[in-house]
C-alpha cells in the first residue's frame, strides 16, 4: 500500500492524462515535452492524439507509469501553466 497522502491510488501504477488543446501549431509536441519533464521515461509512442469532429480541438492522452502524487501534481501544474492546454483531466 502507498503512503501517499490524500489519494486511493496506490504507487507506481499506470495513469492516463487526458489534455485539450486547439488544433494547429505543435500542441502534441508541447504536450510530450511538458509531460517528459516529470516522467524522462516517457516515449513518443506513449501519446494518443485524437482530432475533434469539426476539427477544430485535439485531445491528447499520455499514458505514464505514475510513481507519485506529487509527480501527478506536479505534470497537472505544468499541463495548467501552459496557455496551449484548455483542460487537463
């Protein structure tokens, strides 16, 4: 069991990030590099990008093997940060 504070997840576990953003410019690419500055293990193939339908927004998952709610906290503060990111889940 995890002794991570406030949370019912318990350390390492897989995690999936789900991020929004409009289409266009390098959003994928924004999105791996903040993302890989908490988790360096993460790999280009750990990304899904998904088009919305009029085509306007991008969904971007990253799935991590997540080793902290700290970590977590922190990549959510740097998706947050970012003013390419609408909405992180």
């Amino acid at each position: 069991m995890s002794d991570e504070p406030d949370t019912l997840l318990e350390f390492p576990c897989d995690f999936d990030i789900k991020t929004f953003g409009r289409q266009g410019s390098d959003f994928e690419q924004t999105v791996f590099r903040l993302v890989k500055a908490h988790a360096p293990e993460l790999e280009e193939n750990d990304l899904r990008a998904r088009e919305s339908s009029g085509g306007k927004y991008l969904s971007v998952t990253v799935s991590i093997r997540a080793r902290s709610k700290a970590q977590l906290d922190s990549i959510y503060k740097a998706l947050t940060d970012s003013g390419a990111v609408l909405m992180s889940l």
